[in-house]
C-alpha cells in the first residue's frame, strides 16, 4: 500500500511540474503581448505559489521515501530472523521447542540496519514492489508458525534426527447386554443360552479398546517422503489371573512403511484392507471393526501394495491400488510356533487391486470403488480351493449434513476376510477336518454388506444409523456338511446386525457417544439367536 501512495505522489508531482512549466510558459507569452509593468506583481505571486506546491510534493515524496526505506530495512531483518529460526528448526527439530526458538533471534540481538538513501540500488532478488514483499513476508511467516505448533504439539524424542508423533484413545465403554453372545463386550454374533439357568443380562465395562499409535517421518528418498507408523491395542486376550478380565493384553493392530510422492505412494506393512476401505462409525467397536462378522469384510494383514492417483479437473481423482498380501483363511495358530495355513501352504500370496473415483460435494467427498481379490489354498493332499471376492463401496454426501456410505461383497473361500463368520471352506463326511485325502471339501459362497447413514445435527453432534448382513449359502451347508453335530452347523448361515448411536464431540480431543445395537444370527440347523447391548463410551484424544 505505502508503494502505490508513493507511486500516486509522484504522478500528482509530475502532473504539478507539467502545469507549473505550461503555466510559466503563458504568463511568458502574456507578459510579451502586455506591458511588463501592469503584470508583474500577479507574475511573481503565481510563481510563488507555485514553487510553494512543487516544495510541498517534494517534501511528501521525500517522507514516502523515507518510508519505503525503513519498510525495507524491517523486512530484512525479519527475514534474516526467520531464516534463523528455519536453520534451528532443520538442524534439530526433535529438540528444539518454541522458547528456545523465539530466543534464538530476538529483534534487539539482530544487528540494526543501515541507514540507505534514495540512491543506494536494491537488491536484484527483491520483489518488484513493497506490496509483494509484505504478501511474501506475511505468507512465510505464517508458514513458520503453522509448522513451530505442529513441532510443539507433535515432539516426541527418538533416538534418531527424525521426529515423531504419538496419537491414540483412551477409550471406556459401558455395557449391558440382553442375550448371549460370542463375546461379552464385543459381540460379533449371537449364540444361544449356555444353558436354562444361565442369566440372559449381564453389564461390564472395559478399556481394552484403548488405542496408541506412533507415526515417525523419515528422510526423503528419490523425491519420495517416507514415513512409518505403528497402531496398538489392549485386545490381544486376558491375563490368566484373577479379574485377568481386565489386564488387556497388547496387540499389534498395523505397522506400516511408506514412500510418497506427489500422485504415487508405496506401502509395505501390516494393514487394514485397502480394498475394503470403509466401516461405519462406532466407538462401541474398535477392536475389531463395527459388524466385523456381518457384512463387513476387515482384517489386519501384511501386504506390499503400490497406489496412483489421477487428478482431473473440477476436483475429481481417480485412484488405482494394487498388491500383493499375505494368504489368510481364519485358521488358529500355535501359540508359540508358526505353521503354514492352507493359503500359506499354496505357495503364492492373494492378490487384489482397486479402482475408486472421487470428488468433493457439499464438503464432503463423494466416491464409488470396485475392487477384486484372488487367493489360492492348498489344503493337503492335492485339494485346493480358489477364493475370489468382488467388493464395491459408496460415500455418497445426500444434503451437506446428511450423506450415505456402505460396502458390498460377493466372494468364495474368504473366511479369513470375515466373510462367512470366519469360515472359509466347508468339509464333508462325518469328519470337521481335512483328516485324511479321502474327506471331500468345498470354498464356502458368501454375499454380505453394509450401509450406513449420517447425520451431523450440528459440528459436534452427528446421529449414525447402519443395517448389515452377511449371508452364506446354506444350500453349500445342506448339500455340503451333512453332520449337523459338526462345530461348523451351528455358526454357518445368515449374521444381521442394526445399530443406532450418536456421537458428540465437546471438543476435538473429547467425545461421548451412546450406541444401541442388535445381532440377530441364523444357524443352519437349529432357531435363531438374538443379542442386544447398549454401549455408553467416553474417549480422550491424543
């Protein structure tokens, strides 16, 4: 602004200089074509008045000078201010904290700038005009408080140069249930009473859901930024103790390593599916994903996978996944030694790829993605079964505080994804095991998914309502298992799930939530179960 003041003087300078110069001009004329002696006293009071004008413009662009000058000497010694505070921040960010960085360079350590004069020549690198400078200054310095608060909220020590980041939930929920379950505070479905005397209403509570994370950025490699992360939980089991019900035991969730650039990142770790992206939102289930067993495929597993994105224009991205994972199929380990599961024993990893296109609507994205998956399992003696999945997903923004989202999937031998309640293939005879080379066997054919629908009443109070399903084929079950005493019959067949919570969020790092949900599971063989559980949660953030 002071630049186009100083730019306006000068041009109402030039302007007065022209009208002072074809005003003297005239009266030189007149003063020819009249007697000098009758014009001489108005002569020299024009001329008078006009050098007092052409003074005082002079005097004005002098004092805006003066100012530019001065603008100019602060902006350079904020920026050497800034370029110092910079150096410290990259030399050693894991340690260097906001006083130690406002310190470094105080305004009155930094030498004062010379005094210039109209005729000293600016550097050649300066912005052509004031106003560009203040822009450029005012865009760096905003810069360098958004990352010195990040470095704030974010130092951890490491034993290396790279910083870290430390995230998580503590996370207490509050339960009672009607019904029985396969798991008091986490039902995935629902079974019948152990027996006639066994109480069908039980409450409890537990942290176990409680989640750390750590996520640690590297250095940057081929123009890539890499990054690794690390997600825990307390939901590995119970200490075989007394009340060992609440001494969680922690469980590695995923461990990620990743290489970014700007349309390309590479990942390698253990993680969730990126071909089944979504899940509905609940803090009733965060150990394992929300209706993990009734229409929503999950699992954490290793895998290597390369992904791509394509931005068009208005928005939109188009993005393609692909990779490589470890062949799952729900069996049990040893609890101390690894063996090889059927998947494993084919000698070849799964394969899935995704295609998924989005753009942003009313605040929200919008997107739709497909995808595919393939494994093959070998379970001995030459019987193999090919399992194969097609998946398809939704996050589709309705009215800007109401939007639909939801996952659908059709698949053979996909146990191990949490389709057909863990089961992956089906045996026959009298037998539950591929005992021996004569016991026939068959990949489980299972449909199922989820939709759920949001609405965000207010910034921090949002209502969340979703159905799921997971159904597999009975008519594989009937023709297939003929025993129905097998521990198969009485899991095998349909899993419905609903569910209603809400969620409010006081602040971003706190949150209340209340949730009441309903399984209702159809065994092959015998009526179906039913369990309900009101779930009240209270999490910090970090």
């Amino acid at each position: 602004m002071k630049n186009l003041r100083t730019s306006a003087v000068c041009a109402i300078a030039l302007a007065a200089s022209a009208l002072a110069f074809s005003s003297a001009y005239a009266l030189a004329q007149e003063t020819s074509a009249v007697p000098p002696a009758s014009n001489t006293d108005a002569t020299a009071m024009a001329l008078r008045d006009l050098q007092e004008q052409v003074r005082l413009l002079r005097t004005m662009v002098d004092e805006m000078h003066s100012e530019n000058v001065q603008s100019r000497a602060e902006m350079q010694q904020l920026r050497q201010e800034l370029q110092a505070t910079r150096t410290l921040l990259e030399r050693n960010p894991a340690s260097v904290d906001l006083t130690s960085a406002a310190a470094a360079t105080p305004l009155s350590a930094a030498p004062a700038p010379s005094p210039t004069s109209a005729s000293d020549p600016q550097p050649a690198a300066e912005p052509s005009t004031l106003e560009d400078r203040v822009q450029k200054l005012e865009e760096s310095t905003s810069l360098l408080g958004s990352k010195v608060d990040e470095h704030y909220q974010t130092k951890v020590e490491t034993a290396s140069k790279y910083r870290a980041r430390l995230s998580g939930i503590v996370l207490m929920n509050a339960f009672r249930n009607l019904g029985a379950s396969n798991n008091l505070d986490l039902p995935d479905y629902a079974v019948p009473l152990a027996n006639a005397g066994t109480s069908s209403a039980t409450l409890g509570a537990t942290l176990r859901q409680s989640e750390i994370g750590l996520e640690i950025f590297g250095p940057t490699l081929y123009g890539a930024k890499s990054s690794a992360n690390v997600q825990m939980d307390f939901g590995g089991g119970f200490a075989n103790t007394g009340n060992g019900f609440n001494f969680g035991i922690v469980r590695l969730q995923t461990a990620d390593l990743r290489l970014d650039w700007e349309h390309t990142s590479v990942v390698a770790g253990q993680d969730s599916l990126f071909f089944s992206p979504l899940s509905p939102t609940s803090f009733a289930s965060l150990a394992t994903p929300t209706f993990a067993f009734a229409g929503n495929l999950w699992g954490w597993i290793p895998q290597l996978r390369v992904e791509h994105r394509f931005n068009f224009s208005s928005d939109q991205t188009l993005t393609v996944q692909a990779g490589i994972l470890n062949n799952v199929d729900w069996e049990f380990p040893n609890s101390f030694q690894r063996s090889a599961q059927a998947g494993e024993q084919s000698g070849q990893p799964a394969y899935a790829m995704r295609t998924s296109w989005s753009r942003p609507v009313f605040a929200h994205p919008l997107s739709f993605g497909v995808a595919g998956y393939y494994g093959r399992q070998n379970w001995t003696w030459g019987r193999y079964v090919d399992a194969w999945a097609g998946m398809a997903d939704w996050q589709i923004p309705i009215l800007p505080r109401l939007g639909l989202s939801g996952e659908f999937y059709r698949g053979r031998g996909i146990g191990g994804l949490g389709a057909g309640m863990g089961e992956s293939v089906l045996f026959g005879g009298l037998v539950a095991a591929p005992a021996t080379n004569t016991t026939p066997i068959r990949g489980l054919d299972s449909i199922g998914g989820w939709t759920q629908l949001k609405f965000q009443l207010t910034p921090k109070l949002e209502l969340n309502g979703t159905i799921a399903e997971n159904n597999s084929y009975a008519s594989d079950v009937r023709g297939f298992a003929i025993d129905a005493n097998q521990p198969s019959a009485t899991i095998i067949g349909r899993n419905r799930g609903i569910l209603g919570n809400f969620v409010y969020r006081p602040r971003s790092d706190l949150l209340f939530s209340a949730e009441l949900r309903r399984l209702r599971s159809f065994p092959i063989y015998s009526s179906s179960s039913f369990t309900n559980q009101l779930n009240l949660a209270m999490g910090i953030l970090f």
